[in-house]
C-alpha cells in the first residue's frame, strides 16, 4: 500500500533540494517531481525554443535519476547516429571494448531494454532522449522503433520515466503529442518551456553574481528576452548598454548571427517563417491571418495555419482574440524580443563597435523600438498586472482591440484590455520612460477619445477603468487626475 505522507515528504524534499540549482521553472519542476513518485510509467515530453534551457532543467533535475542521456544530431546520418549510440551505451556501461553498431533503431532500443531492466527493478530510472526530431532522419525507422519500444515494454515499467525532448516545437506536437499512430495518447506529461519571467531573470542573473538593477534588466530584456543561453553572456561589472553592445555590434557577439541560425535550425521552411516574423515586426499593433496571407501572396491558407502554429508553439509570435470577436479575427503579434531587436537593429546595418547601442539610444528609432519593446514585456506578464491591480482573484479576461473608421474619422487601438466579472474593464496603456511619464494634453484628449470609442463601438455598459503601466510611473499633473484610475510601475512586473 502507498504510503500518501510518505510521497509527500519526498516530494518536497526533492523540489527544496533541486531548487537550490534551478532557477525559477517552479510549475516545470512539480511536474517532474509528480512523475518520481508516480507508481506507472510515465512518458513526458518537453518542448520549446532553442536555447530555452530544456536540457539543463532535465539534466539538472533528474541528475540522480539519470541512467541514460542521448542526444540527436541535426541533419545527421542514421548510420552517424546509430554509432553515437552505441558510444553513449558504452560510456554509460563504461566498457573499454565497444559492442558493434546496431543495425537498425529496433535493435538499439532492444539493447536499451536489455541495459534498462535490472536498473529499475527497485529504484527509479530516466531514459533522456534529447533532440528527438533529430534522430528522426529519413527512412531510419526511428520514430516507429521508439513506438515499439515504449508500447511493447516500457510502458509497463513502474520505475521508468522516459523524457524526449525537442527544440523542433512544430514536430514534436504534431508527431508526439497529437500522434494518431503508435503513441497516440501515450504521452503522461507534458512541458511546453517558456523564456524566464522577468522575476526569473533577475533571479537567473543574481545567481550568476550580475547585480544589475531592475531598469537595466529591463533593458536586457527588451533586447534579449528571457533566454537563458543569452543571458549567460552577460558579463559582470558591465551596464546594460555595455553587455548589449558587446553582445549585438561586435563580430564576435553571439547574437550578431543568432537570427537566421535559430529559425533554419528549428524550421524546414524557415524562410517562409522568417517572412512572417518581418511583416509581424513591422507591424506592432498585428496582423490578422487574412493580412497575413497577403504577405506571403498565398491564395489559401492550410500551409499558413501550420507556419502560424509553429511560430507560436515555439514562442515567436503570440494571438490574441480581440475584445467579442470569434476565432476568424484573431490578431498575431511578434513576441520574441530578440527577433524584434535583431529586425530593427541589426539586420542590414553597418554600425557596429563599441558605443553603439549609446549612440543609437539617442535617436528616435530607439524611442520607438523601447515603447514596442516595453509593450511586449507588458504583454508577456498580465498575471503580474492583475496582482498589481488587485485583481487577480477576479474572473477576468484579457484581450485586444481596434476600430478602423472610414476616411476623416478618428479610429482607436487598445493593446490590452481587461475585461472582468464584477462589470469592469481595464484599458491598459503602456510606456516607457526613462523618468516618470507625463501625460500632456494631446495625449490626455487621445485616452478620452480611445474609451469613448470604445465604449460607444462595444456597447459595453461596464465600467471603464484607464490605467497607466510605465517605467517610474505618472507624473501627477491635470491631466492626469480623473483620467487615470489605476497605476503599474515596472518593479511590479518582477513581483
């Protein structure tokens, strides 16, 4: 019989212990921390970006548990791959005389099986098989061996936790967890893993000794995002500026060439993909999927809904449904920072050296990029705003919306609207500002026209509530007193 306080214990004795070397990922390790003390097989599939830090957090995680770790090799043969195979196998077994190379995938599995058994006959044990899609070459059988594998035997191993995990986001989804073959609900969890919260940045870069205030991580983070490898780069005793110049605008920068490398090492059509994240980035406010098709000249829109879905399973773009508005006009933004910086900076341009963020940073294209940039920040913490407002234990739904008049009328876009079951909506306006923000009188008459608008196009008999979300927050002047009701300065977005 299962001991309930037991499991419990070590639940939490495992998840106190891991965290002390894993940064945030805190809802990440409870899943892994409920497959230890589960008493079935379980097959969990981890997937995300490049970069994002899906190795290290299984690695990490499950390093006492770990009896097996193969990695796939992009564009590999399956000969080549079979043979780093049977090498891992004998590095694993530390053998000095190493077996022949398996024939066949069938036959490798059948030597992991035969590896596997009298490991986990008393104690748990994790099969880690990284860069799944990749060992999915052409005509090497590997994806039906694998079904074999895990259908015939290793599904009925209480001890065996199996994880596979790919960067390849699209594939995996299509191929693993909506599978209508051999491992057609054979997945037990799931991982879909995101770039670091701005909190778990700032945690991430104080555990690598980089005190930086919550300003210049903004900054990183507008540029960067969340990306863990990105933000190993950041060197101590160096400004926000200074880490970004050297990162972006030298030759040896590694994000001066990340761009073109992260998406055709993800993507088999990337050029395609690369083609709507350009026309995404030039447009802040989005794009419909009908505009969407113009973009790419395409007369249907099949192959665009795959390309829409793999941009967003892997986390560069992001929809939303605007405000009482059916699926048909959902609006898709681009959400990945550093494919927002790298377009706007980057891409084509001859200034590079150091000091050149500084200088670029006085010029009007900065100030234009900062407030998309800030907005996207904004976009990607909604719960931390709703805790700000005190309004996360409301029922509420976020949303967008836009009104596009005829010719001499005045139109209206909100970026993030709140809509709430106790019959009020938050109009939330986003800025950024190196000090605090002043609202001046153009722009006063902009907020009034944008709720007015609102109000009058939705029907809504709700109330409107305008808040402010900013850097150092709102300058208290009259313009400001009975137009704004509610204040979110960005410390509040690390909470």
């Amino acid at each position: 019989m299962i001991d309930v306080a037991a499991l419990i214990f070590l639940y939490l004795a495992i998840s106190l212990f891991i965290m002390k070397t894993i940064i945030g990922r805190i809802a990440e390790q409870s899943i892994l921390a409920n497959a230890l003390v589960s008493d079935e097989a379980e097959l969990i599939a981890v997937f995300g970006r490049r970069r994002v830090g899906k190795t290290y957090l299984i690695r990490e995680y499950y390093n006492n548990q770990m009896i097996f770790d193969f990695s796939g090799v992009h564009n590999e043969s399956l000969q080549k791959q079979l043979t780093n195979f049977r090498n891992t196998m004998a590095y694993t077994l530390n053998l000095t005389i190493r077996a022949e190379v398996p024939s066949s995938w069938t036959d490798a599995f059948f030597q992991l099986r035969n590896f596997t058994e009298p490991l986990i006959a008393k104690k748990k044990g994790v099969i880690f098989l990284d860069e799944f899609p990749w060992l999915n070459s052409p005509r090497s059988g590997f994806l039906q061996a694998f079904e074999f594998f895990w259908n015939s035997w290793a599904s009925r191993q209480k001890n065996l936790i199996v994880v596979i995990c790919g960067s390849a986001a699209s594939w995996m989804i299509q191929n693993v967890i909506r599978s209508k073959t051999g491992l057609h609900n054979r997945i037990t969890r799931k991982i879909r893993l995101l770039p670091f919260t701005l909190t778990e940045t700032k945690a991430y870069l104080r555990h690598r000794n980089v005190n930086l205030d919550e300003y210049q991580i903004m900054q990183l983070y507008m540029a960067m995002g969340g990306i863990p490898q990105y933000l190993k780069s950041v060197e101590v005793g160096k400004s926000a500026t200074q880490n970004i110049d050297q990162m972006c605008f030298t030759k040896e920068g590694i994000l001066q060439t990340e761009f073109t490398d992260l998406y055709r090492s993800l993507f088999d059509e990337a050029d395609k993909h690369i083609t709507i994240v350009k026309a995404l980035a030039a447009k802040p406010g989005g794009l419909t999927r009908k505009e969407i098709l113009e973009v790419l000249g395409a007369s249907t829109g099949g192959r665009v809904t795959s390309l829409l879905e793999e941009l967003t399973e892997s986390g560069f773009i992001t929809y939303y449904l605007p405000f009482k508005k059916n699926v048909r006009d959902t609006i898709y933004k681009l959400s990945d920072e550093y494919s927002r910086f790298y377009l706007k900076f980057i891409d084509g341009s001859r200034a590079s050296g150091a000091g050149t963020w500084l200088r670029i940073s006085e010029t009007p294209a900065w100030r234009s990029w900062s407030g998309t940039a800030f907005e996207s920040v904004c976009l990607k913490h909604i719960n931390e705003i709703k805790i700000a407002l005190g309004i996360s234990g409301i029922q509420s739904e976020p949303s967008t919306w836009r009104y596009v008049p005829g010719k001499g009328k005045a139109g209206a876009q909100i970026d993030l609207l709140i809509d709430r079951a106790d019959f009020c909506i938050n109009i939330c306006e986003m800025k950024f500002s190196t000090t605090e923000f002043s609202i001046d009188k153009k722009y006063a008459e902009e907020l009034k026209n944008k709720a007015d608008v609102f109000k009058q196009k939705t029907n809504t008999q709700k109330t409107i509530m305008t808040v402010m979300i900013t850097t150092f927050g709102t300058q208290n002047n009259s313009n400001k007193i009975g137009l704004i009701q509610n204040e979110v300065v960005m410390s509040q977005l690390f909470v």
